[in-house]
C-alpha cells in the first residue's frame, strides 16, 4: 500500500532496563480503559489521536493531512515531529492522504504544508510531549522540569528512573485534546528543524524502489483507458464496438451518456482499444476564438467587484493634473503540463468505494466521489499515493473519478492511466488574466496615485466538477473554482491614493483551477511591470524606486532589497541601458513582493540576451534573496526556489496553451513546448534564515517575481517593454520591430 | 506466442502481445519501476532505458523489435544493490523534486558519461536536452551529473 | 637526331591547345580583378528598418542552412555540403575581418551575388547558387548586405574544401559559368498577379527553389527545360513542384507548409526542408503566400482536393507480415492512425503521405532514422528518431510495410542501399 519511507525501523530499547509499567493514559485522564477504545482512528483536528500515534516499539506515526508532492514536505514534516518529540527522524513515519486515517488540514496548496499543517503537528506533538512528561513525573515522583528526553526515553536528571514513550503509550490512543497553549521547543534548541535534511524518499526514486501511484497495484487490479470527447461539450452519437475486436483482451466497454471507457486485462489493449476504437460525436463549438480572447476576457459579463485595496482616492487623483502612465497586462491561460500523466486506482467492495490518487485533496475528493456516486461519506475512502508533480489541481481527481466509475461497471479494481492527449487536453486550466494600470506622477516626479483593474473569473480555491461526473451527467458541484487569485492585485508600495478593483467574470473558457502561485504570479506580474514602467518614465534607477516606496517600518522587506542589491551586483541606474547597439543586447531587471502583502519576502533580479532579429530571449542568470521566517529544511527551501525559478522561466518565455473554437489543439510537449536544459538559467540564491519568526511557505512566491523580472530586464536590454507572457519569439519580435529606432552602430 | 528477451542481464520470457511497447512490459511483466510513462510519444524521455548501451525511449520500442539486443533499466545500474556512482551523485545533490522525470536523467546521463566523462557544461545540457523535467530540478540534475564525472563536490 | 611528332601525337598536342585555350579564354571572359578591402569605419552605417528587411530576405534565402555549421554560430559557415564532387565548407559570411567577409564593400558582395566571384577575384563553386542569386535585384543584395554587415563577427577558419581533382582547380567554374550562368533578371509578366510576379521573383532568386527541386545534369548544373521536375538535396529526394503530388496542394496549404513547417493535409516537411520552412517562418508572411502563389501555379493541378481523396490503407497488408505489423502497431500507429487521421506530435495518416509514393525510398528511410525536430524550444510537428530503436532491418521491413499498406505501387528495390548510404 502507501510506501513507506523512513529508514528501516530499529528498536529503541536500547538495553535501558527499565522497568516496563503498563499504564493508560486514558486511566489517568478518567476516561475509559485502553480496551474501551473505539476501533476507529480519530481524524478529529483538535485531538492529539488525529496526528500521531507511538506504538510498543516507540514508533511514530504522524498521520499528516498534507501530502508531499515532490516537495519535500514528508521529510519536514518528519523533522517537525521529531525535534518536538525528541525522537530520532529514524523513529518517525508519515501516513500522509489518507482519509481514513488522517486528518483534514484542507488541501495541499497555498504553500502553507510547513506553515499550517507543520505547526498544527507542532502543536500536537507539544502536547502529546507534554502529556508523557506529566505522566513519567508523577510516576517518577518529581516535577517534570526534572525530566529531559532524548531519543524517546525520558530521564529524570536526578538518575533515578527512565520511562520510554513505548513503556508509557505505546500502541494505546492519548484521548487528549490538541493544547494551542502547550509550549513548543525553544528554536535554540532545534537539533532538526534548520538543519539541510537530506529528503527521505529521495534515494527510492534513484534505486527504483519507490512507488508511485503509477506504480501502485492491486491484486485482480484491471487496466482502464478513457476515450474523451474530440470537442468540449459534443455529445457520444455512436460507437462502434466491433471496431475492436481484434484486440486481445478486452474486458468491457464501458459507456455513460457522454462518457467513454475501455476496460481490459493488459494495460496495451486498453490503450490500443482507446486508440482504435471507432465513435462519432456531434460537433461543439464553445471556445471563443483565440486570437479574439483579450476582448472576449474585456467583454465576459462581471459578476461583481472586488475592492482589494482602496487608499485614499486614486480615480480623482488620475484624473486631476499630473503626468499619466497606463498600460494593459495580459497573461496566457497555461496548464499544469504534470511530466506524469494523471492516474488512479479504483475499487469497489461491498459497496464502498475506496479510490488511490495522487490528489492533493483528498478529503475534498471523497466529499466529491461521494456525491457522485449517491454515496455516504463513510463509504467512500480516499487515500494519497505520490504522483508527479501537480502544481495544483490537475487532472489527478479526474482520472480517480475515472477509475471509480469503470470499477463500479466491471465490479473489479481498475486502475486508469491518463494520455498525455488527456492531461494537456483536459485538466483544467489557469485562466487567462486581463491587467489595466495607470498611475499619475506629479511634477516633482513623485507618484501619487496608482490604479488597476484585474479581469479575472469569479471563484475561490473550491473543488473543481470531475469530468467524469459531468460526461456521465451525474451529481457535482458545479462551481468555478479558479483559486485565490484576487491575491497580490494589492501592492505593498506607499503611493498615497490606491486602488486595486478585481472584475470577477461569470465564466472563463475552459474548466478553471489553480496552477502554481494562481493569481499572484499573473497580478506581480503586471503591478512589477508597471512599477518598472514608472521608474523608467521619471528616470530612477528600478530597485532604488522600489526601496524608496516601500513602508521604512518594514525592516525585513528593506533586508531583502539590500541583499538583493549586493548578491546581483546591481549597478545603479535607470533602464533602459545606453546605447543600445548590436543585434544581441544584454539587460537586467528586477522585482519584489512580499507574497500576499503578509508574508513570504522575495526579492529577484534577471539578466537577459535578447536576439533582435528574431526576437529570442536567453535567460543567462536568476538571483534570489528569499526571506520565510523560519527555515525547517534550507535544502529544501533552496530546490523550491530553484524548482520555482526554471518553471516559471519556461511560463514565461513559452508557454500558452492553443485552441481553437472546439478543443485544445496543444494537447502534447511538441505542441507545447517547455524549458529544456541548454535553455535553463544559472540561479544564485540567498536564504535570510530568521529562526525565531512565524514559518512561512516557500514552494510559490519566488514564481510570482519570475515575469516581470524577465520583462523588465529586456527592457532594460531593447528599451521594449513586454506586457503579454508569454514572450514568444513571434510576439518580442513584433514588438521590437514597432517600437522607436534603436541607436546607430 | 512467448518472446524472449534480456533485461538487467536476466532472461525473461514474455507472454504478450508482440506490438506491446517495451515500456509496459519492463512495468507490468516485470515489474519495474524505472521506467516511466511519461508520454507515450517519444517526446519526453521518462522511459529512458539502454538498448546495448545506447539510451533509447522505450515507449516507441516494440516487444517484437527487441530481439537479442540488452536492455538496461534504473535498476540494473546499481551495484550489489546499492546506487552506482551517478545514483549516488543525484542523491548526494539532492537532485529530484517529485522525481519522476529521474530515472529517464540518470539512464541518459549515464550514457554521456560512459561516452564522454568529462563533459562540459554545454555538452551535458546539450546532451541532456530531449530529457524533459516539469518541476525545474535542471539545475540540481546538471551538479549531479558533473559531480560523478569530476568526482568533485559542487556546494548547491 | 630529335624525331619527328607522331599525327597521334599532333592532334592530342592541338586538342590540349585547344583545351587550354577554351579554358584560358573562358577564364579571361569570367576573370575579375580584386575588389580592394575595406575597413570597418568605411562601411556606411545601416538603419534598423534595413537590417530588419535584411533579416527577412535572409530568411527567404535560408543562408543559415548553409552557412551555419550543426555546433556553429550563425552566418559563421564550416557547414560539409556533400555534391557529386566531393564536400564543400561553407564559407563565414560574418562581418570578420580576417576570417569572414568584414573587408567586403558592397560592390564586392553584389558582385559575389551576381557574378559568383569573392572579393579577391576567385570564382566561388557553384554549390553557392549564384545562377539564382543573380536574379536578385541590388537593392535587395544591398539590404541583405546590410543585414550581414550587422551581425556578430565570428572569428572562424574554414576548412579546405575536399574537391576531386580538377574540380579543385577554380578557374575550372569559369568554363562552367560560360556553359550555365545566365545573369539575367526576370521580366515582369503582365498577366499575371503583382503576387504571383513577386512570388517567381523570390522563388527564382533568393528563394532558389530549383537549386533542389530540379534535376542537375552531369556537370552539376541546373536542366533547362527540367525546372521542378524533382531532384535531390543532401541524400533526399526533392519531390517535383510541378505535377500533382499526392493530392492537390492549394496556395493556402504552400504558404502555411513553408511557413511552418506542416499542413494538414500534407504532414510535416522533413530533412533539408524542414530547415527551410523554419528560416521561412522568420520572413514575412506576404511574403510566404507570393512564393506559394507562384509554386501553386507551376502545376495545373485539377486534382481531388485532399478533404474528398479516398484514404488508400490495405489493411490486408497487417495481416501478411505479422512481426512488422507488430512494430508498426507499436512504434507508429500511436501518432500515425490518430482519430479523424491526425495524431499526436501533428502526424498525420500516411495514406497522405507523398513520401510513400515516391520512385525511391530514400525519403522514408531518413524520415524514420532521422526524425523531425521542430526548431529547438518552439513547438511544431515531430517525430522520434528511430535510430537505435529499430533495427537496419526493421527499418528496411518497415518501409517496405508502409509502400504496401498505403499504395499501389511496386515495391522499391532501393532501401537497403538507402539505408546503407546513412550508414557511410
């Protein structure tokens, strides 16, 4: 089942000779005895039974609602668990996903495993320590500031007595409350926590011993495919089943209303029988043109306002005296492009459905499937196996609906294998963003007020419909759901009259959810652009402007524009360079954002080469200064940052998605290209470690610098200012070639 | 009709269909996990493996086009069982984030080091190109390589 | 006492003279003195908007494809052309001055166009195709100069070229030059289209179409009254331009294929083509469309149009060779038998495929070993290269699979010898 990852499990009795007390925690909190215990597990977020539990041997379980998605968070989430308990990372193992037995600390997104879900098992494990130590006191007859702990075995300090977590709880609940007041360690103390960790499921993926949802099986498991519709919304006319049967192995076809899949005894015969099998469909048409999709996004009905900041009174301000500035932003719609198509193993038993994935949300999913399939909630389990990378909701609970809905028709386990033609056709989507700014600047060049309007579709990080329950015509949620993207509309500049106003739109052409850093990437991309604009329209150099703007009482943010400074060498003058001469010019820019306006400080400056004659940008070198409070894993923390640097270089340069009025039309990596390896940039990165402050997330506000830093350094290189990610050759050129005449050699 | 063929310099024989791309029979027959589907297409280079020591998609690569030729997977680089020297070098830099892409970039960069064992930077990306990574571990993944061609520690 | 020349001997003495004088005079009727070099402050300045326009004749005359080496800059040349008489190196047209064309005035690059002499008076072999490029008009040769004068300068030493004897001796072009180069330009024809006019101008001049797709004579130039009936380009067949092919290509097909490399219901161009169609799609689009008006006019094609062409697959055929139908199911039918007869990677069915059909098997054999690649990081049509994947053998069953399955015509009898010609 779901692997495990910690090292081999070793005995912690290490010849203490205690004396082995079997005794109930439960007793001594005048409850039950241990043999009154319910069968089941707790899931309960405010009980300590929920997070983790020790066995006879003094094994940990910690039972995490937050699953690592290639992230690195099981191994954090070990090192949390394991300095709190004083426990070796060695004792510790993480059931992560897994409704049955996990808790619901809502999905993994938002970068908030570490922050949210991380203090929560913090806290829960404080407790628990704390729960012990009382216990081993008053067994000890002292008070427990007597005791110390270290690798699981308590001591008194005066010598007189050792009890083990396994002597005092092992395998039995705690039936204790999660204390939000019980102290955790003092971060001085940390013999895990900040230390660069080597990732525990790491050298599995090197040696093949891993095992991915890709790789997960079931005895009597089939081999399903699914055969989508050539256009959204066309309607299954025919199909014709002799049309496969030459192909060896076919277990059923399996149809439901709009709905199409095979099922057969070998995974090639289903995907042969997904190729070859003969339908027709009626033809749809629901897309809107894509090159009439900016005003398509202009004209989409708004459904209402929201006011994200509003200081002072910037539309009277622009339109009084002053110089102007304005602009329009856009930003393409992208998929999540999982290197790993999406899959999922299904089965029904006695009516239960339990449902394997890679989603990120499980215990959305189950809520979900449950609907669905006119099930009730305890009917239906959903538990997490690493997939590849999502970068959000893909297509993983798409396929686990799949696989649902063809286990149920067969009455066997069935496991479904998204195409690469399904993931880039139909996962859903980050919609496209429509940006206008102005700003005014008065004669002392000061900017006095600054103004946008986000066009943006209606929605928040909700669940997204399962294609399958839509095809199939059955019960679903219908809500749009493109996630927090309001986020980083407002900036954190000190102009004295703002106001940010997102437009939140009926509809969006395709199924919407949230690829990485949703929203804030779009937004920072235009607010830094524009900052940048303004900068060059009064002949500042860009990052002092930026420093000149930003509140003096945020230290910290000022921090990381200093290092920034320093680590890229930033030479102090406006954009563009002068002169700009030859066909390849080379350029810098840079960006900042405190991510969300409350918490991750990033700050990121690019060089570029930018070819004139035909438009291509090299990215050559990326820095980063990266603040996130308190590091678990700096190892950890530095692959993030890489990891959202090259991503988002390669959203930037490459990435859009094409259709045309029925379908996607770039439904593979040749007809959606990514970043490739002589193309990726060299990145330096700076960590500002602050161990004492909050614990911040770090797996997405470094991508939502990664546009505007690239566009404001080719302008900084062409004196052209890129406003539409992404920057095709086609588009650079374009704009390269209406803009004013570049200086004679 | 059974079909022989050598993995990991095990013989197998294989009862399947004969047009089954050697990707599905290295996971499903034998089950392997190193190989990977990643596209089904040639594309992506998930399903590296080495065909008589040339790395080779093996999702285009039928069962009854192999023949005698020797296939390697992941799991016929270790040695004893333990991670051979650019295993241990990915490791030792860290360089996988989900990972799924790896077994496909160590296939690969192990047959550029057998080739040439001391590359460049230039030629290891250029090499490493049709190899196609989502998550943005190129960076990590270009140190390992260098690291078990020169030996030498780079600090990430 | 001396003897007396044989009659034998006389008559060889008087054709040598002869020889040696057609030679000597063809050399003193092709003869060019130098053009004195020039420094870089003595070349005028070019604006950005010629540059540009520069840039975009550049790319109509694909210059890169030959004068950029596989791991070489761009217009730095070292590029092996493999003719009938051995390889030619491309040579560096960078503005170096040591290495490149940096000491060329214009005078000297119009003269190269025109007249196929360099700078110091060498006649240039003819693999440089002058007897197109001569076509061109100066304006469009001084633009196109101006655009060469402002790349990069790459210091790069060109190899010797690898030339049989005589054909190493240069004054031998001149006597090709008397029998081949016509330094005409092209007459406007009123009848027909400013577009269409524009297009020949391009075709015939930089575009030099023919260059390929006409078949050469013995001595490597161009057949009069041949032009577009087919011909080679680097081991590939260049498929004539002036019959119907397959199906009938309309002028909206030409221009989206040359302009990116695929259409729907043609497939992907590939090898030598493919790096056309890529320098294309860096000219301007009209510009595209005149070719592809002028190409579209040189057959009188009154064919079906493709969308009612019958498919042409025997599926018989599956059923004969079992072990390549295996393959052919496994290793093509993901991307090629796609629904509604395109696929994955924009393969379409190859019962649209000219290749198949044609006399030689030279096209399928490279298109299976070598792949397609779009241009690096740009999307576009593909193909996995099967090198290494698939046999030699399997290769030559697959071929032969793919003629029988998707025609009816006989089997080629050219595919191992294609096969071993990639091997060499």
């Amino acid at each position: 089942m779901n692997g495990r990852f910690a090292p081999s499990r070793r005995d912690l009795l290490q010849g203490a000779g205690a004396c082995v007390v079997a005794f109930s925690l439960a007793e001594a909190a005048g409850g039950a005895t241990a043999q009154d215990l319910p069968p089941s597990k707790s899931v309960a977020l405010d009980q300590v039974d929920a997070f983790l539990a020790i066995d006879d041997k003094g094994m940990v379980t910690i039972y995490a609602g937050k699953v690592d998605l290639g992230t690195g968070v099981r191994t954090g989430l070990t090192q949390i668990a394991a300095d709190e308990l004083d426990v070796p990372m060695a004792s510790v193992e993480v059931i992560q996903g897994d409704t049955a037995l996990t808790p619901d600390q809502g999905p993994t997104y938002g970068s908030l495993s570490i922050q949210n879900g991380g203090v929560q098992i913090r806290q829960a494990a404080a407790t628990a320590r704390a729960a012990l130590l009382d216990q081993a006191a008053a067994r000890l007859g002292v008070a427990p500031g007597d005791l110390t702990v270290a690798n699981g075995v308590i001591t008194a300090k005066s010598g007189n007595g050792v009890f083990t977590y396994a002597e005092l709880i092992g395998g039995k609940h705690f039936d204790l409350k999660v204390n939000p007041a019980a102290p955790t360690k003092n971060p001085a103390d940390y013999k895990i926590v900040g230390k660069p960790i080597e990732r525990l499921d790491i050298p599995g993926k090197l040696t093949g011993e891993f095992t991915y949802i890709q790789d997960f099986r079931v005895p009597g498991m089939l081999h399903g495919r699914v055969v989508r519709p050539p256009a959204i919304g066309a309607r299954l006319e025919s199909v014709d089943e002799s049309s496969i049967e030459n192909v060896p192995g076919i277990v059923k076809i399996v149809r439901d209303g709009n709905f199409l899949g095979v099922v057969a005894l070998s995974e090639w015969s289903a995907v042969r029988a997904a190729r070859e099998i003969v339908t027709t469909w009626s033809k749809s048409e629901t897309l809107p043109e894509q090159g009439k999709l900016w005003e398509h996004v202009r004209t989409t009905k708004i459904l209402k306002d929201d006011v994200t900041s509003n200081i002072g009174d910037a539309p009277s301000v622009i339109a009084g005296e002053g110089k102007k500035l304005s602009a329009t932003y856009d930003f393409a719609i992208q998929t999540h492009g999982s290197i790993g198509p999406s899959c999922a193993v299904s089965a029904f038993r006695g009516g239960k459905l339990i449902s394997w994935s890679a989603s990120q949300a499980t215990h959305n999913l189950r809520k979900q499937l449950a609907l669905m399939f006119s099930l009730p909630l305890d009917d239906v389990r959903c538990v997490y196996v690493d997939g590849s990378g999502c970068y959000g909701r893909n297509g993983h609970e798409d396929a686990a609906a799949d696989a649902a809905l063809l286990a149920k028709a067969v009455g066997e386990p069935v496991r479904v294998q998204w195409s690469r033609a399904d993931e880039h056709g139909w996962d859903p989507k980050g919609p496209p963003t429509l940006i206008d700014l102005r700003a005014n600047i008065d004669a002392s060049d000061t900017v006095t007020a600054w103004e946008s309007e986000f066009f943006i579709p209606q929605g928040a990080a909700d669940d997204v419909d399962l294609v399958a329950a839509t095809l199939a015509d059955l019960p679903a949620e219908h809500l749009l759901s493109p996630g927090g993207i309001i986020n980083d509309s407002a900036i954190g500049y000190k102009f004295a009259n703002i106001r940010t106003i997102c437009h939140r739109l009926e509809r969006t052409p395709f199924r919407a959810s949230w690829i990485r850093t949703p929203g804030r990437m779009q937004n920072t991309f235009a607010n830094e652009c524009f900052l940048d604009e303004i900068a060059a329209a009064v002949n500042a150099d860009p990052l002092e402007f930026r420093v000149n703007y930003t509140d003096p009482a945020d230290k910290r943010g000022l921090d990381v524009l200093d290092h920034l400074a320093r680590l890229a060498k930033w030479e102090t003058r406006p954009s563009p360079q002068k002169p700009i001469t030859g066909n390849l010019v080379k350029g810098r820019g840079c960006s900042y954002v405190k991510y969300e306006l409350v918490r991750t400080y990033i700050g990121a400056v690019a060089e570029v080469e930018v070819d004139r004659a035909t438009g291509e940008i090299r990215v050559s070198k990326f820095y980063v200064v990266h603040d996130c409070g308190q590091i678990v894993n700096p190892k950890g923390v530095k692959a993030q940052i890489e990891g959202c640097v090259i991503q988002t270089v390669s959203r930037a340069l490459k990435e859009e998605l094409t259709f045309d009025r029925s379908m996607v039309t770039s439904l593979d990596w040749a007809s959606y290209p990514i970043l490739t390896f002589p193309e990726v940039p060299e990145i330096e990165i700076e960590l500002i470690d602050r161990p004492t402050e909050k614990l911040w997330g770090a797996g997405e506000p470094t991508a939502a610098l990664i546009p505007s830093s690239i566009s404001n350094a080719v302008f900084d290189a062409t004196g052209v200012r890129l406003r539409s990610v992404p920057f095709k050759r086609g588009k650079v050129k374009a704009a390269l070639q209406s803009a004013s005449e570049m200086d004679r050699r | 009709m059974p079909i022989a063929i050598n993995v990991n310099d095990k013989s197998h024989v294989i009862y399947a269909e004969p047009s089954t791309p050697l990707l599905y029979i290295l996971r499903n027959e034998l089950a392997l996990h190193g190989p990977r589907f990643g596209c089904g297409l040639g594309q992506c280079g998930a399903c590296t493996v080495h065909v008589d020591g040339r790395p080779t998609f093996s999702c285009i690569l039928p069962l009854a086009a192999v023949g005698e030729r020797k296939i390697t997977t992941l799991e016929g680089l270790l040695e004893d069982g333990k991670p051979n020297k650019l295993q241990q070098a990915f490791i030792d830099e860290q360089a996988a984030q989900c990972g799924y892409c790896i077994s496909g970039m160590v296939m690969r960069g192990q047959a550029l080091l057998r080739a040439n064992p001391s590359p460049t930077d230039s030629e290891i990306r250029n090499y490493m190109r049709p190899n196609l990574c989502r998550c943005g571990t190129h960076a990590a993944i270009l140190r390992a390589i260098k690291r078990a061609a020169t030996g030498q520690e780079k600090r990430s | 006492m001396p003897s007396r020349p044989t009659t034998i001997a006389i008559i060889l003495a008087a054709v040598l003279a002869a020889g040696v004088l057609l030679v000597a005079g063809g050399f003193a009727w092709t003869w060019r003195p130098a053009i004195a070099p020039i420094a870089d402050n003595e070349r005028p300045p070019a604006d950005e908007q010629t540059i540009r326009h520069g840039a975009e004749l550049a790319a109509i005359g694909y210059c890169n494809s030959c004068h950029q080496a596989a791991e070489g800059k761009p217009y730095a040349g070292g590029r092996a052309i493999s003719t009938p008489f051995g390889t030619i190196f491309s040579s560096n047209i960078t503005p170096d001055a040591e290495t490149g064309i940096g000491g060329w005035s214009e005078a000297a690059f119009q003269r190269a166009m025109h007249e196929g002499v360099d700078r110091t008076g060498r006649q240039l072999y003819p693999a440089f195709p002058y007897d197109h490029f001569t076509k061109a008009t100066d304006d469009d040769v001084r633009t196109l100069y101006a655009f060469l004068m402002s790349q990069p300068p790459v210091h790069s030493v060109i190899r010797a070229n690898a030339l049989e004897f005589p054909l190493n001796f240069r004054p031998m072009v001149a006597g090709w030059k008397i029998l081949f180069l016509r330094e005409t330009s092209l007459q406007q024809d009123d009848s027909k289209s400013p577009q269409w006019n524009r297009g020949r101008y391009l075709a015939e001049g930089l575009g030099h179409c023919g260059g390929c797709h006409t078949p050469r004579n013995i001595l490597g130039a161009e057949i009069k009254g041949s032009a577009y009936v087919g011909g080679t380009a680097e081991g590939w067949n260049a498929p004539p331009l002036n019959s119907l092919a397959v199906q009938k290509w309309t002028i909206d097909q030409i221009t989206e294929y040359l302009s990116t490399g695929w259409t729907r219901w043609h497939g992907a161009a590939a090898g030598p083509m493919a790096i056309v169609t890529q320098s294309l799609a860096q000219a301007q689009s009209e510009e595209v469309r005149a070719i592809a008006t002028y190409i579209a006019s040189l057959s009188s094609q009154t064919g079906t149009a493709p969308e009612n062409a019958t498919s042409g697959d025997n599926k018989q055929v599956a059923k004969a060779s079992a072990e390549v139908a295996a393959i052919f199911s496994g290793a093509c039918s993901n991307c090629h038998d796609g629904r509604d007869g395109i696929g994955p990677s924009k393969a379409v069915s190859i019962a649209l495929s000219a290749a198949v059909r044609q006399s030689g098997s030279a096209n399928v054999v490279r298109v299976i070993i070598e792949g397609i690649q779009p241009v690096p990081g740009m999307p576009g049509a593909y193909m996995p290269s099967f090198d290494n994947v698939l046999t030699d053998q399997q290769i030559a069953s697959l071929a032969d699979y793919v003629r029988a399955r998707y025609t009816n015509e006989p089997q080629w009898k050219d595919v191992r010898q294609e096969i071993a010609k990639m091997r060499q």
